[in-house]
C-alpha cells in the first residue's frame, strides 16, 4: 500500500514535468515563430519598398525629359537639366499618373521631392502640405550622404502614425522619391497572429497553472493519506474498517499484535470471530441499531483471542458517508483495556480488602455492618458483633520483627476465618484489631461456643519461621438489637466490652450487655 502511494506520487511528478516542459517547448515554438515571422515580414515591406522605388525612379527617369512643358526634349540623365528653371513647364499629372500606375496599397503615401526638399508632388494629393510629410532631418542627411537608397522607420509628421519609409534617389536627376507605408498595415497579419500566439499561450500558462494545482493538491491529499496511513499503521489502538455490512476490509498492525490474527485471517470475515460469548445478541442489536441509523458508538465488550483467551476493550465506531450522506464503511477503533480493568479492580479491591491478610477492611467491614442491620431490621432477627484485640502481641513484634508480625496476623486471619459460618464477616480493622459479624444469631450459647472456638484456636502456640509464637485474644461482644441499632453504638459496645475484658485478665470474652439485659435476651431468644 505505502508503495503504491509513492508509485502514484512519482507518476504525478512525472506528469507534471512533462506538461511544464511541453508548454516550455510551445512558447519558446511560438516566440521562436513570431520573431522570425517579424524578421521576414520586415524585410518583405523593405523589399517591396525598394523594388517599387526603384521602378518608379526609372519610370520618372525615363519620362522626365518628355513632360517638359513645350515639347522640349532633353536626352535622359541630361546634368544639365534646371528643375528649377524648368519646375514650371512641369506636366505634374504626368508624373501623378505614372505614381498611380505603380501597385500600392491605398495607405501607401508617395512624395517626389527635389534636392532642396521642395516637394513636387505627392500621392494621394495633399496640396495643404507646402513641405515633405517626412522627417526634414532624415531628408537632409540622406542629400548630405549622397545616398542612393535608404529605409527607415519613423513617425509620420503629416498623420503622426508610424510608417516605414524608403527613399530613392532618381539617378541623372535632382529628384528624390519617398515612399511612406504604414507600419501597422504592413504588420497587420504579424499583429493578428502575435495577439493569437499571446492568448493561447495564457490559455496554456492558464491551463497549466490549474494542473499544476490540481498536481499540488494532489500530492498534497496523497501526502496526507500518507501520514495518516503511517499514523494507522503505528497506532498502538486497533483500528479496524468493515464495509457497510461489516465484513472487515482492514485492520492495522496493532489489531494482528494484540488478537494474533493476522490480517489475511480476518479480511474478508465479520468481526463475530472475536465472540467470546460475555455479551447476549441483544447487546450486538443495540450495537448496530445504533451504528446504522448514522450514530456513532462508544463502549466496552470482551473479546476473545485468536488463543482462546479473552481480552476486555474499549471500542468507539464511527460510520463513514459519502457525499449523499450513505452510510459506505464503519471504522471501529479498539483498545485493550485489560491491565486498566485488572488495575481498577486491584484498586476496588485494595479500598475493601486488607492487603495482609486479605480479610475485608473497616470499610467493607462497616459496609457489610450496615447491611446487616438493615436484614436484621427487616427479618426481625438478631447478630452479634466481635471486637478482637490480640494479647501479647506487641511481645512477638519486638522480639522477631515486624515481618515475622505479619506472617502472624496471616496465621490469625486464617483460623479466625475457619472459626466461623462462610456466611459470617472477619475482617481487620488495623493493627492486631479485629472484628466479626455473626448473622441470624438464634441462640446465646452459640455465640459463646464461636468465642471459646476463637479463644482456643489463638491460645494454641504457631510456629512463624522457626519462632515458636505464644499469643492470646480480649474480645467484647454486641449484640442487635439489645445493644445498639446502628453501627456506631454496636461497634462501640463491643469495643468497650473488650477493653473490659483485658482488664479483667485477658484471653477472655465479655458481653456488652448487663446481666439483667442477658437475661433478657436469653427470654428474646426463648
């Protein structure tokens, strides 16, 4: 997959280079075009000016001598002929006309000047201008270098447009002829086919910039798809993507790592293969009447695992649309939430259990108490409650050490907890203190055999590793309801008693009822 990402980025690459360089290769065609088009079509006017220059200097050379007023002949290229002895017997119409007969273009301007730039006709007839529509200065430079032929461009003074112009000297003969012709006529098809060249290369450089573009955001989306695919793939959470119907299309990297199925295991398959039976069919309905109404689902299942061993996740679905707002794919991510659940419930247990000897603590203790009183009250029965503090226990800290301490309290959980019914609570309020909870008591004398049990199986020496051990037990004794019906009062009144009980020698049991109140129970019970 990631190949095929760069595959497809290089081929784009490839692309656009080839467009770039394409439109490179056609602009520089149709720049490379137009200037050699210009060179051409400028030597072509150049060209044409001077042909029809030089034709009509040889027409006028030819036919000067012959329009001279009187029939006067001279010979041509005569050096003696006076123009301006002889500018007044001039047939100018004869000269309009050879100039008419000439093949020029309406825009072409014809002027026959002399030496002294006097102009002596021109065509189309202008008579308002007395001086040569051409710059003076040209003129007076071309006489002064004795030229025969020159071609120039400049601005016309007499229109102000730009022309190209010729001028001719008529050989034999004080006579210049200039030729003007508009340069925007000559160029006019040069201009045309410029202004075309322009607007396609900005519709190119048009088209050009929309691919590249379009390229750029491309490879920008195929460089996104990229890193997120990359952000998949190193994902420590399962990701999973199904098709509508929920048959698994992908699965990332961490989903193999986790489940052990590989991906060619489950594509293709429904997720159902993670079944491991802890969630009902009605769980996985309200799943998926969710998802497919177009709403995404968060929440936590057991799932079992390509070895048989189950996991618990948190899963989160969220359903993927396509512009018509169709639900097309469902993309789940999955985490293994095992350790966090075994944690939380390392921690549950820790708040209600002691971690010594693994009896309840005074939390779960007084929790239990509460429930208790509230069965008793509701049963119309009696319990009693057990306040143990060990006898010499302090003893057996000093001399062997705090662990051999705790090893002993381990020793105490355990024969307490087989002294008494499953149905009974030992728990450890901390230190060497202990306490009990003796349900559905019937009988006085089964409460006093449970305490002697208590007294007998303590007193009896344990070994604790190699230390031979010698303790005993103070306990007090409450009774519900006699002596109390909330926790606090039967807790303190069973504590009381077993501080009575120390004082009055140890390794005993006492009640914290008086005798008139024992009495009493003893006709409760009867």
């Amino acid at each position: 997959m990631k190949i095929e990402y760069r595959d497809k980025e290089g081929q784009q690459s490839l692309r656009m280079i080839y467009a770039v360089g394409l439109a490179l290769i056609v602009t520089t065609a149709l720049g490379v075009e137009l200037y050699y088009s210009y060179q051409f079509t400028a030597r072509n006017a150049e060209q044409n000016i001077y042909n029809t220059a030089q034709l009509l200097a040889g027409k006028i050379s030819s036919r000067l001598p012959e329009i001279a007023r009187g029939n006067k002949y001279l010979p041509p290229h005569s050096l003696n002929f006076n123009l301006t002895q002889e500018r007044s017997s001039l047939d100018v119409s004869v000269l309009n006309t050879e100039i008419k007969n000439i093949d020029q273009s309406q825009q072409s301007v014809i002027e026959i000047l002399d030496l002294e730039l006097r102009v002596i006709t021109r065509e189309p007839n202008l008579p308002v201008y007395q001086n040569s529509s051409v710059n003076i200065q040209l003129l007076q430079d071309f006489v002064k270098q004795n030229k025969n032929h020159k071609i120039a461009v400049l601005r016309s003074e007499f229109d102000h447009k730009k022309r190209i112009v010729g001028i001719q000297r008529v050989e034999g003969y004080p006579l210049i002829i200039v030729i003007q012709v508009g340069f925007f006529d000559v160029f006019f098809l040069w201009y045309t086919k410029a202004i075309f060249y322009t607007i396609l290369v900005l519709i190119i450089i048009s088209l050009l910039t929309i691919l590249i573009k379009k390229e750029n955001n491309y490879l920008q989306q195929t460089q996104e798809l990229m890193t997120h695919f990359v952000a998949i793939e190193s994902a420590d959470d399962m990701i999973v993507i199904t098709s509508k119907d929920g048959t698994i299309e992908y699965v990332n990297p961490a989903f193999t790592k986790i489940t052990g199925y590989q991906a060619n295991e489950v594509i293709g398959h429904k997720p159902s293969l993670l079944k491991s039976g802890c969630q009902n069919k009605d769980f996985y309905q309200a799943l998926w009447k969710k998802i497919l109404s177009g709403k995404g689902w968060k929440g936590e299942l057991i799932n079992r695992k390509k070895d048989g061993s189950t996991y618990c996740e948190e899963m989160t679905i969220a359903p993927v649309k396509n512009s018509l707002g169709e639900i097309i794919r469902f993309v789940a991510v999955k985490r293994d939430i095992s350790d966090r659940k075994q944690l939380e419930a390392q921690l549950a247990w820790l708040a209600h259990f002691d971690k010594l000897t693994g009896l309840p603590n005074r939390v779960l203790f007084f929790d239990r108490l509460e429930r208790a009183i509230a069965q008793a009250k509701r049963q119309q029965t009696q319990f009693a409650v057990f306040f143990i503090d060990l006898d010499g226990f302090k003893s057996v800290n000093d001399c062997f050490g705090h662990q051999n301490g705790d090893l002993l309290l381990k020793e105490v959980a355990k024969r307490l907890s087989l002294s008494v019914r499953q149905s009974d609570t030992v728990a450890r309020m901390g230190g060497d203190e202990f306490t009990l909870i003796l349900g559905n008591i019937r009988q006085r004398n089964d409460v006093i055999k449970i305490a002697q049990a208590i007294l007998f199986t303590l007193s009896q020496g344990c070994v604790v590793n190699g230390q031979e051990c010698q303790i005993g037990a103070s306990i007090g004794i409450s009774f519900y309801p006699t002596d109390g019906s909330d926790l606090e009062t039967l807790v303190n009144q069973a504590d009381t008693a077993m501080y009575r009980s120390k004082h009055q020698g140890k390794n005993r049991y006492e009640f914290a009822s008086t005798e008139e109140e024992l009495t009493r129970i003893t006709n409760y019970e009867l």
